[in-house]
C-alpha cells in the first residue's frame, strides 16, 4: 500500500506556482537507489520520525521492515533476504528496496519498495507491487510523486509492463500521486474494515 505526497520530473527549487502546485527546482532533485551502510544516520533518523509522528501502521509502507530494525545493519541485513536468490522467509515474495536520496545534501527523504510479482493472498488483493513513504518533516515538498515516477522505471526495466498499486481511500494525498503517475482505478476492497482503493499502472505509458 501506499503513504503519500506529490513531485514533479524536472530538477527544480521547490516554489508553489499560481495553481497551488508545487513544483520540484534543481535544490530538490533526488536519486532512488539501494541502501548501504553510509546512510545508517539519515535511515535511522527517517524511522525516529515516522516512530514519533504516530501515523500508524501505513507509516512505513515499502520500508521493508525498518520499522523493527534496532540498527541499519539489520534493516541491510533483512533487505537481503527479500533479494533474488536470497533465503526469502515463508510467505514473503523477491523484492527490492530504495532509498530517495536528495542530491544536494545527502539526505534520505523517502523510502520505496518493489515486489517483483504479487501471486501472494496479501499483495494481490491489498498490498500491490510497492508501497511508499517520504519522511514526515520532508512532505509537501514533492518528493512522492517523483519516487513512484523513477520506481516505475525499474519496473520497466524488469519487464513489469503493468503494476498495481493501492491506498487507502482515506488518504488523498496517496491517491494524487498514483494518478499523477497514471493510476487507473480498478476497485476498492474492503480489509478489516479499512477501504483500500485499486490502481493500475502501464509502466510503458508515454513511451
């Protein structure tokens, strides 16, 4: 499932034009890649403030099980097992794990995971392909939209033409960014009394 804040392509400083939007200018640019141990302080700083923000559980959404990781060592090390090949605990599925990394200064301002398939009762009816979060003192500036836009592409790149993506109906801000991705909405499902809305994305759309 996925947890929310909107973004843009291009490199921009982020301003808000006559619409209300924001935009994202060259300070704000950001790169999706994997974790490594450098980034132990930024991750772990991200988890205190999902911790503190009391968002619930959602709040870490395609973290990958930070949330229970005393150390970014043993995020790194669960992370692993997810991978290809790995030794994948029963029940979970292959996946891959990123971090969005601000290009100016370093700092880890989201997380996003990919499920490489969901034939799996959770991920495909209410869990999806990936879930997002971007840290609670770095939302509305933009980022969400833009970690979805480049973990699309690594869809792409693994053959994954078509994804699905959820949120809850509750949470708007989710729902933007899925569609300014080009979510089409397929349904809503209802889990433990929670509404859960359905999104499929063509990862080749616009090609």
């Amino acid at each position: 499932m996925a947890r929310t804040v909107a973004i843009g392509r291009q490199n921009f400083e982020t301003i808000v034009g006559n619409e209300g939007k924001r935009v994202l200018m060259a300070a704000d640019e950001i790169i999706l890649r994997e974790p490594v141990m450098q980034d132990g302080e930024q991750v772990m700083a991200l988890r205190s403030e999902i911790l503190e923000s009391n968002d619930g559980e959602d709040a870490f959404a395609g973290c990958g099980g930070l949330r229970g990781a005393a150390s970014m060592q043993e995020w790194l090390d669960v992370l692993e097992q997810y991978k290809e090949g790995g030794n994948i605990p029963e029940g979970g599925v292959p996946s891959s794990t990123y971090v969005a990394v601000r290009k100016k200064d370093g700092r880890v301002v989201g997380v996003i995971d990919l499920r490489y398939h969901i034939n799996h009762p959770i991920l495909g009816l209410w869990g999806g392909h990936m879930g997002f979060t971007v840290r609670p003192c770095e939302r509305g500036k933009g980022y969400a939209k833009e970690i979805l836009r480049q973990n699309l592409l690594n869809c792409r790149a693994r053959g994954m033409a078509r994804v699905l993506v959820t949120c809850s109906e509750t949470n708007a801000a989710s729902e933007r960014t899925i569609l300014a991705n080009g979510g089409v909405y397929e349904r809503t499902v209802e889990v433990d009394g929670e509404k859960i809305k359905r999104y499929w994305i063509e990862t080749t759309k616009g090609e």
